[in-house]
C-alpha cells in the first residue's frame, strides 16, 4: 500500500457545505461563504481583515504590491523557502534579498536580516518554515527599528502561535494557503490578514481590478488591478475545513509526536522544533541528520520510495536555482543533502508512520555505523 506524504481531510459535512454553494450560491447569495470565511478567518487570528484570494501567492502578491513595492526595492526573505514567496517579489520587479535560515528551527535568521538591511528595504518576509514558528520577537524589533513593514508567510503555519498570537496575524500582513497539501484545504486558495485598515483597502481595491468600494460608477477601476479572487464554492470548503481547524492541527501534532517518539532519540537525528513560549503548527515533519553519517537525502528517499512511501525533499536554497545568482548561506546550502519531510497527512495510521520511521532507521543507522 502506498503511503502519501499528504492529502486533506475531507468529511460528508465538506461535501455538504460545498454541494449547497454549488447550488445554491449564486446572484444575492454568490459572496455569502466568502464573506463568512473571511469574518471567521480573522477572527481566527486576531486580525481586524482577511481577504480571501486565489492562492497564497496571489495574496502576497497583492500584499506587496499595497505596500508600494516595486523596482529599485530590496525584500528580504530566507534563502530556504519555496518559490512562491519569491515570485511575487520577481513579477514587482524588485530585488530580492536571500539570507540564511537558523540550523534549529530552520526559520530566517534574525541576525543575518540586520547586516542585510539597506536604505533600499521595503520589506522583510518571514516564511514559518514547516509549521515552525520563526523569530518574531528579534524580527519584529528590527522591524519596528528600521520602520519596514514585516510580512508573514503563514502558509505552512496555520495554527501556530507566538507568545499566544496566531501567526499570520502579527505581522504588517499575514498570508494562508489552503492548497491541497496545507492542514486545511480549498483545492487552491489563499488569505491576505490585517489589522491595518488602510492597508486593507489598498488590497481590496487591487484584489478587484482596481475597483475601489467607494467608487460608485459602475465598470470603473481607478488602477490596474489583479484578479486574485476566491470563489464562493472553494470558500464553503474553507468555512467547513475552519470548523475543524483545531481538531486538524491537533492531529498534525500527534503524528509529530509519533515520528519524534520513534525518532528523537537516535543520535544525530534532529526533528521539528519548537521554540519557547510558542506553539509549533507542525504541518511538515522534517528530519535532519549531521553530514559525518555519510547519507545522502536521495539515499534515504529512493529507500523510501522503493517502499512506496512517498517522501520529499527540503527546500533546495531559491539562490541555487537557475534563475537566481548563488549565495553562500551556509545552512540554506548544506541542509537540503541531509534532510527529508516524512508523510503527515491527518488520517495516516500508526502503522504506517511505524513503516516510515523503520526505514528511516535502517538507513541512517546501518550505513552510520
Ligand atoms: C504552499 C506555500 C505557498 C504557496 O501557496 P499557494 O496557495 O500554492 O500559492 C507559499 N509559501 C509557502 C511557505 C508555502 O508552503
């Protein structure tokens, strides 16, 4: 039996909710689960506004652009990230700035982010890599010492917090997604969060082709917009998958717990960590193991395969791709080699976690030694 590194958790009240906006969600009724899904998500993380979007790269996309964002700037973000908190950066024409993660918790590393601060900084992206939470407190003084807006990628994270705030609701903005890989799920979709009310009309107004709420005239955008919207029957999935959110997350942290019971004591094998005063959104269980075993990830991953279990890689460093110039960021460039995600997925059994950990074991233990 083949085991997945990931797929949603989808109930007969999800097919429901989706059934009734696909028939009965249109004219008066066609933003009613939209709306309803933005108020809830807020509300979740403590934010005044969400707005729901296409993808969570759309919201960013949009985020950046309402923060004026575009050629001669410098955003800075984690060299370990994936591409699509970059590409946003790339399609606004600004600059962007790849610095290294911390060796623990694989999150941008607060002291890399000052000594790469310029009079060009228009942003600092921080990225909660794997459902590990990142540094807020460093990255937020030096945010609010620099006066640059910081921005939360939540997208791995959702259920996390810092110092008992949901992360995505901390930052400037805060961006979801709800791909299908993500702990809930709208096929595709994503959230821009804020509790900046200004900042908040500048999206709404560019997530709709530059149509302000104020305009009156009709067919009347006064810029060129995006058209990164959510639609109301994904939305009826977000609505129905937020009610289980906590149950969801919980899960993702018993499957954790399950890897680290099997796994955390073999010497040399680091896991997902959590840091103090925070909680660990645990979407991705990541293991990590010292270069001295002589164990390569495709090793590990083709033993894994081979077993048809489904593993993945760790984020190759975005400068080592074709498209950018490389940088030497010790720990972005060094960890991928000597890393793989292990399947996570809500309704994975103890069995089959079991299965993953003893060929993990087998492996980094038999050639290690
Ligand atoms: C999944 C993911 C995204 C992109 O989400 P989409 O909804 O596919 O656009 C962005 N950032 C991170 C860190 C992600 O894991």
């Amino acid at each position: 039996m083949r085991i997945p590194y990931s797929k949603p958790s989808i109930t007969e009240d999800d097919v429901a909710l989706v059934t009734r906006a696909a028939r009965d969600g249109w004219g008066e009724r066609c933003y009613e689960f939209i709306e309803e899904f933005e108020t809830r998500f807020a509300d979740f993380c403590g934010s005044s506004y969400a707005i729901a979007t296409s993808s969570c790269t759309g919201a960013l996309h949009l985020g950046l652009a309402a923060l004026g964002i575009g050629p001669s700037d410098e955003v800075i973000l984690a060299d370990t990230n994936w591409i699509a908190t970059v590409a946003p950066i790339v399609h606004l024409g600004a600059t962007p700035v790849f610095v290294d993660i911390e060796p623990d918790y694989w999150c941008i590393d607060p002291n890399a982010v000052r000594s790469r601060i310029s009079s060009r900084t228009r942003a600092i992206v921080v990225t909660h890599l794997y459902g590990n939470v990142a540094d807020l407190e460093q990255l937020s003084n030096i945010a609010l010492e620099f006066n640059i807006p910081l921005v939360e990628d939540s997208a791995e994270a959702i259920g996390a917090q810092h110092h008992g705030r949901p992360t995505g609701g901390i930052g400037t903005f805060g961006v979801f997604s709800f791909h299908g890989t993500k702990t809930i799920t709208t096929g595709e979709g994503g959230m821009l969060v804020t509790s900046d009310a200004d900042l908040y009309e500048r999206v709404l107004t560019l997530s709709n082709h530059g149509r302000s709420r104020s305009q009156l005239k009709q067919f009347w955008p006064d810029l060129v917009g995006y058209k990164f919207k959510m639609s109301n029957i994904q939305a009826a999935l977000g609505c129905s998958q937020l009610r289980r959110i906590n149950e969801l997350v919980e899960r993702k942290g018993e499957i954790m717990m399950r890897y680290r019971e099997r796994l955390g004591s073999v010497a040399g094998i680091e896991l997902n960590l959590e840091r103090p005063r925070c909680s660990n959104a645990w979407w991705m269980p990541t293991i990590v193991w010292p270069t001295e075993l002589g164990v390569h990830r495709d090793d590990l991953r083709q033993a894994l395969v081979s077993r048809g279990i489904d593993a993945r890689v760790f984020f190759p460093a975005l400068s080592s791709l074709p498209m950018f110039q490389p940088i030497a960021n010790p720990h972005a460039n060094s960890l991928p080699a000597r890393a793989i995600n292990l399947p996570s997925f809500h309704d994975i059994s103890s069995e089959s976690i079991d299965e993953v950990c003893d060929v993990v074991l087998a492996v980094l233990t038999s050639l290690g030694t």
